[in-house]
C-alpha cells in the first residue's frame, strides 16, 4: 500500500518525522478499513463509497448489510465494496459483526446514507495518529434544516448532558455514528448492545477505560432524496436512556446501590422518630407494624449498600480484566 502524493485526493495530512516511532514509510503505513453498517440504504450507498473512495483510495470498503430488502447489496458490490450481511436485527449487532471479523490497523465507521462528511475522515485519522489517540467522534455540525429534526437535537443534548453528569466527562455529541477507532480499542470493545444504543455503549466504554480520545467538527447533510431513517425518536431515545441507567448500575455499582441504600434508610429514619420519641417518654412501642416497617427498611437499606460494595469489587476486577485486553495491543502511530 503507498501513500498518495501530498495534496493529491486520498492523501493524509503531512505529519512531522519524529523519530522511528513514527510512520515514515509506505511498509508501514496503517491498514485503513471504511466499515459501513446497512439497511435498506440503495438511495445513497453508491454515493457513500464514492466519497470515502475518492478522499481512502488505499482503504477497503465494507458494507454489513442488515437484511436490506431493496438493492443495497446491489448497488454496494457495483461500486467497489466488500458486502457482508448479518443477520441479527439491529445496528449493535452489525457493529458486534464488523468488529469481530475486519482486521486493520485504523476503522472507520460511518452510516451508508451520505450524511456524513467523507472529506473529513482524512484529518480525523491523522489526528488519532498524530496525537496517538484511541478514537475521534465525529461531532456534527447541521449544514441544512433537513439534516438533522428538532428533537433529535434536543434528545442528543439531554443525554450528553446525562452522561456527563453520570460518568465525569463526555463528548459534546454522543450519538454520531461517525467515528475513528484505534485498533486496540475495536478488539478489546465487548459489543452488547443490540441497536442504535451502539453509539452510547461505545462512549462509555471509552470513558470507563480512560482512552485518550478527541473530537473534530465535521458537516452533516441531509439524506439524499429517496432515503429514509430507520431512527425512531422516541423508541430509540428510551433506549438509550435505559442504557446509560444499565451501563451506570453495571460501572457505578457503590453509588447506584448507595442513592438505594440512602432513600430507603432515609424513609426509616423518618418512620422510627415518632417510635424514638414515645419509647423515650413511656419505655412502650405502641404501632408495632411501623416499627416493623423500619426494621424491614433498614435491613434493605443494609443489603443494598453491601452489594454496592460487593459489586464494584467484581467491577474493579472486569475493569482490570478489560483494561489489560486493551493494553495487549500498540498505541496506533507508536512503535509495536
């Protein structure tokens, strides 16, 4: 594989020599694979891979179709790539699918409905090579009204707003399907999620880890006439909420089960002042079921603190078990 002339359509971005550690040479030059996961997309998968051809004419094409009842599959094999279906409904499964069976050094992934910006993939590599980073999102910029609804809008900003709050820190558009990925954050990324959830799952998996990863601005555009969306915005976006609870009970187990803990305790509390004060003054407990009531509370108050801390042990050690996994692969752009 060799580089294209600097300037030339396809070429990446000049980077400074600094040393052996860097990519001087056409022998090792990264393996780039465009990974496009498809359903009922024959309006603008040509043009998808013509834009992703004409800026990574040394990159291999590849169009997971997701039960395409139209020409997707069709028209993807015309123009150039490799076409590989999955059979399970949803995009996590096709994401699961792609990483398990592509091996590259860099991954791509973006939709095959031509409203992300092919042009921009080029500077989002050599930023993740450059500053040795593990993945770029493609944070997008709306070029029309059409590009992108309204409430899309307002659902990505809530929950980017939520992940933050939940996890520490976050990305300023979460749900972008347009992403730059490492190899070793592919292979050690134990895909779960069934559906358009992917997006958020991947997120937290970065964060979760301490990746270094980075954004860059990129232009989203409307679909092409004919296209469709397959994103429902409330079905989808329930979705996504309960995956980010999911991921933060299963990542946050001492806090999620201590909020737990402190309602229940808080309630029994309450409950037991009324008990406390008559006790004092008359040494009886007359309302012996709230009294009951309280004892009942402060036992599971009790039980979830403990799995809390129970939990994040087992959680510390899938964390080291994972973080080891991501570990046994080269920082992209640095030495093996």
């Amino acid at each position: 594989m060799t580089r294209s002339a600097p300037g030339s359509v396809g070429s990446l971005p000049e980077r400074a020599d600094s040393g052996n550690d860097r990519l001087t040479d056409a022998d090792t030059l990264p393996r780039i694979a465009v990974l496009l996961p498809c359903y009922n997309e024959e309006a603008a998968i040509a043009q998808t891979i013509a834009g992703f051809r004409a800026v990574l004419p040394d990159a291999i094409l590849y169009v997971y179709d997701n039960n395409s009842s139209d020409r997707t599959v069709e028209l993807a094999r015309a123009a150039g790539a490799v076409v590989r279906s999955e059979r399970i409904q949803g995009k996590g499964a096709v994401v699961r699918r792609m990483f398990a069976d592509v091996d590259a050094d860099i991954y791509v992934m973006a939709d095959g409905d031509a409203t992300y910006d092919a042009a921009s993939v080029p500077a989002m590599v050599a930023r993740l090579l450059d500053d040795q980073l593990d993945m770029i999102v493609g944070s997008r910029i709306t070029q029309s009204d059409g590009a992108y609804r309204r409430g899309h809008q307002f659902g990505n900003a809530l929950l980017t707003g939520m992940l933050a709050r939940l996890f520490g820190r976050s990305f300023t558009d979460i749900l972008s399907g347009y992403r730059v990925f490492s190899r070793r954050f592919v292979k050690s990324f134990p895909v779960l999620s069934a559906g358009f959830e992917i997006e958020t799952e991947i997120s937290v998996h970065a964060l979760e880890l301490k990746m270094p990863v980075g954004e860059v601005e990129t232009p989203y555009f409307a679909r092409p006439e004919g296209s469709i969306s397959k994103l429902n915005t409330y079905g989808d976006g329930f979705r996504i909420l309960r995956t980010i609870f999911t991921l933060y009970r299963i990542e946050r187990p001492v806090l999620f089960f201590g909020v737990i803990a402190a309602l229940l305790a808080a309630i029994g509390g309450a409950l037991s002042v009324p008990l406390a004060i008559t006790y004092a003054k008359t040494g009886l407990v007359p309302r012996l079921p709230t009294a009951v009531l309280v004892t009942g509370l402060m036992i599971l108050a009790a039980l979830n603190l403990f799995t809390g801390l129970i939990l994040d042990t087992v959680v510390r050690g899938r964390r080291e078990v994972r973080r080891l996994a991501y570990l046994a692969y080269p920082a992209p752009g640095g030495r093996a």
